[in-house]
C-alpha cells in the first residue's frame, strides 16, 4: 500500500519525518516505495527547519499562516491553527496535487498531536479540504494524544485534544489514536525520547505498508496482504500492535526439516508476539469493541505454517467475537516473528470519552474564571478613578 503524508505541526511534522525515513529504508533495502512523497506543514519556521529525512524545499515543507502569526507558531491555540489553515491550505493541496507519483497512491495519512496549536486545529480542515479535493483515496488521520502530566498542568491540553478529535472523526474515514503517555508506561527510559517515541510510532505501519508491494516471489505470501484488505478493514476509531518474538537461532540444512517440537515452538513463539501486540496497542481499549481487524504475521519462510496462522486467527477472534477478521502473512529474512494487529471500526473508546466528559466542566470553569476576571479588572479600575492622570484627556 502507497501513502502520501503529512504532518501537521511540530509532533506531527517529526512522525511524518520518520514514515520518510522509513520510506528510504524501503527503498534502499528492498526497492520498493511504500509513500509517494511525504509534507510537512507548519506555523514555526523553526520546526520545520529541525526535520532531517523530509525533503527541504518549500513545497515539502510548507509554511502557513506567516503573516499572523510572524512563523512563530499560534502558541496553543488550535481555533488559529484552523483558521491559518482555512486562509492557506491551498498551498498544501497544491503541493500534493503536483507530487512525484501522486496518482499511485492509494491513501492519504494525515498526521498531528492533538494538545498543539497548530496541528491539532490545522489538520482536521486539511483533511477536509483534501477529501473535497481527491475524492478517489480514502484519507486517515493519525492523532498522538498528550502525556498524562501535560493534562494535569494546562487545560487547553485537553481542550485541544478533545476539539481535534471531535473534528477529525467529523470527516476522516479512520482515526489511528495514538497515547504518548502509553511508551512512557512501558519504557520509563523514553521519558525524554520524542525520537525513540515517533519510531514506535511508525513501526507498526512498515510491515503492513511493505508487505503488498514487494516485487520478488520470495517476499509474496500465501495470503497477500494489500491495499484493498486494509482499506477495507479501516473505518473510525482505529489502534494499532505490534509485537515480535525472537525465533531459535538459525539450524544446520538437516535440521530445518519440519517436525512437531518445532511447529509446536513455531506456535509458541507466534502467540507470544500475539499477546505481545493485543497488550501494546496504540492506546489502551477492548479489542472486543472492534468490528474489523487485521493481522499480519512476518516471518521468514521456513517459520510460517497454517497451523500458525490458524492459530492466531482463533486466538483474535476469541478476543473479538464479533468482528470480521482480515489477515495476511510477509515472508522475509531476519530471525524473528513479528505480528501487527489492527483493531479498526471501535465502538468504544474510554480515552476519547474522557476528554469529551471533561469538556462541560472545562468551559463553565473557564467563564466563571472569565467573569472574575472582569469583575478583578473593574474594581481595579474603579480604585483608578481617585487617582491623577498624565494625561489631560485622561488618554483618549
Ligand atoms: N510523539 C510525539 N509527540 C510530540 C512530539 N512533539 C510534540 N509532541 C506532543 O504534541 C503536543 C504538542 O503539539 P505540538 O505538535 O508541539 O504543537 P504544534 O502543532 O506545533 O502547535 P503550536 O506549537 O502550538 O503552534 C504535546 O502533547 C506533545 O507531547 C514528537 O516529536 N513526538
Ligand atoms: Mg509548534
């Protein structure tokens, strides 16, 4: 499968950044393209100017909103990261309408960080303008939501998020959600890590971009995985996982001959990496909640048997009983098992119902704290009144 993507903001323009050099890692090892041309899109001159794999001419990377906001960025408010976006977004649809390939792609992926200013308001209008457009190609949003200390210390963090996401879901035709908050929880070490983070981000979605446009016979699995397969299993609140497992080290000829100790380990170790990707999603939810999901086993050749196949796909569907399942397996070298699992069309997600919860509370506090405000500034005012001005006029 072939994306074009684009990043919003800085959060959003440094994933984008890495699905670049994933795209490169393609290319160089592989000779396949797997993203026709990568943007990123920005208020702050500066974030543009940190990325490294993007292309750094003007049309890959895109200013907006310069005269407003002196391409400094619009400092968290996400109604002027919509609006610089509504003025500019032209520049964007006529960057991508020129790009290199452009016609082979067969999705859009639009990426940003929720709690932002820029990103969080400029990416839903994006993703509108270019569904009006390019009607032909399905367009998915990849939103990372913030760190839980982020929601503790300012409340437009969560006002943000939870306007970005109500937007998003407006009008793209799936949402892949993103917790920061949840590669902290596993790897204390990422604290202060943003790059090691936006790599796990875009690798899940190497294998499943890769595996539908190899050339060569020997990267072509029994049951291909392709574009067609995982537009189709995509609609709404999506998450992603992935999980590997090391296989036994490599054996002598002889010993590659099939016997059941080793399909038995074979299934073992597919299972672990199963458990692995259901336990490390995206952001925390139920897959039984899911109504169409995906599952793709890597492997090398020799490691890949029905019975493994088989088995994952009734260890998924016991978690999602409902759901229609879709999978496919990706021979290649290496010496690990890797599975990534998508859980698509959710019909539940706790994350997003909390910041959509918070949100009465958020604006009554923010008028009253309005209203005592005035009210400071008045009697401030008032006790003005006594005292002599500079100016004859008062200053009017
Ligand atoms: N995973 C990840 N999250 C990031 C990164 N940079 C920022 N964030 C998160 O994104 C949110 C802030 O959004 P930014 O993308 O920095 O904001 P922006 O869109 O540039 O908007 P303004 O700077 O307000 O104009 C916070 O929740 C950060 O934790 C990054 O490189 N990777
Ligand atoms: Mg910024």
């Amino acid at each position: 499968m072939k994306l074009v993507v684009a990043g919003f903001g800085q959060c959003g323009g440094k994933v984008a950044d890495e699905f670049s050099r994933l795209n490169n890692e393609a290319l160089f090892h592989r000779r396949i393209e797997i993203i026709t041309d990568v943007f990123a899109v920005n208020t702050d001159v500066a974030d543009l100017d940190s990325l490294s794999s993007i292309k750094s001419d003007p049309r890959h990377r895109i200013l907006i909103g310069n005269r407003k906001t002196g391409s400094h960025g619009v400092g968290k408010i996400n109604e002027v990261g919509a609006e610089v976006a509504q003025k500019d977004g032209d520049k964007v649809i006529d960057a991508v309408r020129s790009s290199r390939n452009f016609y082979e792609a067969d999705a859009f992926l639009l990426i940003a960080g929720a709690a932002g200013g820029t990103g969080s308001g400029s990416m839903p209008i994006m993703i509108k303008a270019i569904k009006n457009r390019f009607k032909d190609k399905p367009v998915y949003a990849l939103v990372v939501l913030p760190f839980e200390h982020e929601e503790k210390i300012d409340a437009r963090t969560v006002y943000n998020s939870a306007t970005c996401l109500k937007s998003t879901d407006l009008v793209a035709d799936a949402i892949f959600l993103v917790d920061n908050q949840r590669y902290i929880e596993k790897d204390s070490s990422l604290v202060n890590n943003m790059g090691a983070i936006n790599q796990l981000i875009a690798e899940p979605f190497f294998d499943l971009l890769r595996a539908g446009e190899e050339k060569k016979f020997k990267h072509i699995g029994i049951r291909l995985l392709d574009a067609g397969d995982i537009i189709q299993t995509l609609g709404g609140w999506t998450v992603l996982g992935y999980g590997k497992s090391q296989l036994p080290r490599l054996r002598l000829p002889f010993e590659w001959k099939r016997n059941y100790r080793r399909i038995s380990t074979e299934t073992h170790k597919g299972l672990q990496a199963m458990e692995e990707a259901i336990s490390n999603l995206t952001l925390e939810c139920n897959p039984v909640d899911s109504s169409s999901l995906l599952y793709l086993l890597s492997a090398p050749k020799k490691e890949m048997t029905m019975d493994l196949v088989k088995e994952l796909g009734d260890y998924l569907k016991e978690l999602a009983p409902k759901a229609i399942i879709r999978y496919g397996d990706y021979p290649r070298g290496g010496s690990d098992l890797k599975i990534t699992v998508v859980l698509s069309k959710l019909n539940r997600v706790p994350k997003v119902r909390d910041y959509y919860d918070s949100i009465p509370e958020l604006l009554e506090d923010n008028k009253i704290r309005h209203i005592e405000n005035e009210s400071n500034l008045q009697e401030l005012f008032s006790a003005s009144t006594v005292v002599p001005s500079l100016f004859h006029d008062n200053g009017d």
